[in-house]
C-alpha cells in the first residue's frame, strides 16, 4: 500500500508560525482524538496560508522536502494506518 500523497501537518506545539515544504498539504490542527476536520490547503501562488479551522499560519520554505516542516513536530505521522499495512 503507498503511502499517504499529500503531507499532513498540525499545530500541536501551538507555535505562531509553521514552515512547510510544499504548498498543498492537510492541516489537522492538533494531535487526535482533539483534531478538527482535516482540511486540503493550497497556496498557490502565495507563499503563506491561514488554515480556517485551527488559525495556524503555514508559511512555504523552499529548503524544506515535502515531508518535512520547521518545527518538525508540526509533520503528523499516521502511526495507525502504518500500523494496519
């Protein structure tokens, strides 16, 4: 089974601002079971977005792989689907 195409991230730390390395991602706030709807982002052109549930503002960082995010705490990591494979 592949993994996951699209990147997830969330604000768990509540830090004010979370470098990401792509411009379309999922944002799901905090850590489950306290999670909001995962939510598609797409900056498009722009290089920073706001998600709309959680407030977090995601800023792109050309430096950053697409699976990676400043602070690194921020990349969620679906242990429970990894866990089923």
């Amino acid at each position: 089974m592949a993994g996951k195409a699209v990147p997830h991230f969330h604000n768990e730390p509540g830090v004010p601002v979370v470098a990401v390395g792509v411009k379309e991602f999922m944002c799901i706030g905090a850590l489950p079971p306290f999670d909001h709807p995962h939510v598609f982002l797409d900056m498009g052109a722009d290089t920073e977005i706001i998600c709309q549930y959680c407030s977090t503002l995601y800023r792109y960082r050309a430096g950053l792989k697409a699976e990676e995010a400043d602070p690194q705490a921020c990349v969620w990591h679906d242990t429970a689907s990894v866990a089923a494979e």
